[in-house]
C-alpha cells in the first residue's frame, strides 16, 4: 500500500514538474521571440525616421555663386577698363576711344549677366560714363584715374565667381596703377593710403604665393618694402612700374 501511494505520489511529481518544465520552455521561447523583436523593431523605427526625415535647408550664404564660372562679359569688362588705362597713359585717345566705346557694349551684357549684384553694376556703369567723359575730354589724369577705378568695381564684383587667379593678385595690379595715378597727382596722401591698402592685400596673399613659389613671394617682399619707404613722389613713380611686372609674373602661377 504504501509502495502505491509512493509510485502515484511519485508518478503525480513527475506530472507536476514535467508541467512545470514545459511551461518554463514556453515562457523561454517567448521571451526570445519578443526579446529578438524589440532590437528589430527599434532598428526598423530608426532607419524609418532618417530615411523619411527631410534635409535641412541650404542657408543663403551657401547658394552664393563661387562655384559659377566668371561670365564672359565681366572678364571683358576689366580688360577693356585696363586698356583704357594704358591708351590713356599713352595720350592714344584715339584707341582709348574704341575702347571706350567697346566697355560701353560689354556693360549692357553684365547686366543682363551678373545676378544679385545690381548695385555693383549701377556703380561700374556710373564709373564707365564717367570714364566716357575724360577720354572724349583727353583728360589724362582723371581717365586713368577712372579706368583704374573700372578695373577695381570689376575685382570686386568677380570675387562672387570661382577664379582661377586669386582676387587679390588683380587687386595688387589695380594698386601699381594707382602709384601711378597718384605719383603723377603728387597727392601725398593717396599714395601712403595705397601704400597701406597693397600691404593689406599682400599679407594676405602671400601665403598662397609662397605656396607656389618662394621665390615670387621674397620678390614681391622686397617691392612692397621699398614701396613703404618710398618718400617723394619720384620715389613712388620708380618702384610703380616694377611692381605692376611682377603682378605679371604672379598670375603666371595660377596659369
């Protein structure tokens, strides 16, 4: 009797923990499931959000165009405001004329060619008729003045364009030419303001130059230096022509 109570007792433990055991399993098995879902899920629900997450807006300093090619017509527009320069320096009013004449054309197509730069433009137009006037004048003076002041409102306006000869080296040019002007105005006090304004532009272009060339840059070094000492206007006249040659020679490094 008692060996039966024991063997259903034992057969009634045995029942009881293979219930338990089965039980145990389900509960594992689910948790894997759910555990092995949630990762799944939350991944599913990430990659959702960035996939369907808009990208942010452009800001309007970045839409500029310095990766835009420089037109046609601005490029046009400095030359011929530098060949005005020289003609006239020459007293040749009669190229300087068709010059003239040929900047004239070219500004109407910078209009139309040049975006957001209205002002600029209305500024090189005010320059360009100005620049008319002395040449049909023969006013030496004030139409190479104003030729070179056409040749600065045109740097300016490139610099929202990508170049291939940096800003700064045309505007070394502009400033060689302006020793020139003032030299020939013996207007001291132009000159020490030029004088100061190439030191500006040259800092900052010479680490690029000596990049390129350490030669160019220690050249460049010494004329500005002189150009700092220069005292009379004699002075700034001799050391004008000097710098404007090796402009030359620094846009040569970028061909």
């Amino acid at each position: 009797m008692n060996r039966v109570i024991t063997k259903q007792q034992r057969d009634r433990s045995n029942a009881s923990a293979l219930g338990a055991m089965t039980l145990i399993c389900f509960l594992i098995i689910g948790l894997n499931a759910c555990s092995s879902g949630s990762p799944s899920d939350a991944n599913t629900k990430a990659n959702t959000s960035v996939n369907t997450s808009k990208p942010s807006a452009t800001p309007a300093s970045a839409a500029v165009t310095t990766e835009e090619r420089l037109p046609v017509s601005l490029s046009d527009a400095g030359e011929y405001g530098e060949n005005v320069y020289d003609y006239a320096k020459a007293n040749d009013w009669k190229n300087a004329d068709v010059k003239v004449a040929a900047l004239r054309g070219v500004i109407k197509k910078v209009r139309t060619n040049v975006k957001n730069q209205s002002a600029a433009v209305d500024r090189l137009d005010t320059n360009v008729a100005a620049l008319e006037r002395a040449v049909t004048a023969k006013d030496r003076q004030a139409a190479m003045q104003t030729a070179n002041q056409v040749t600065l409102d045109v740097a300016n306006m490139t610099t929202a364009y990508k170049l291939s000869v940096p800003v700064e080296v045309t505007k070394l040019d502009y400033y060689g030419r302006e020793l020139e002007v003032w030299a020939q105005a013996k207007d001291a006090n132009k000159l020490q303001t030029t004088t100061r304004e190439m030191r500006q532009t040259w800092d900052s272009l010479r680490p690029t130059i000596a990049a390129k060339s350490a030669v160019e840059a220690k050249k460049f070094d010494a004329l500005v230096a002189q150009v700092e000492l220069a005292k009379t206007s004699a002075d700034y006249q001799r050391v004008a022509k000097p710098v404007l040659d090796e402009v030359d020679n620094l846009e040569k490094l970028f061909q």
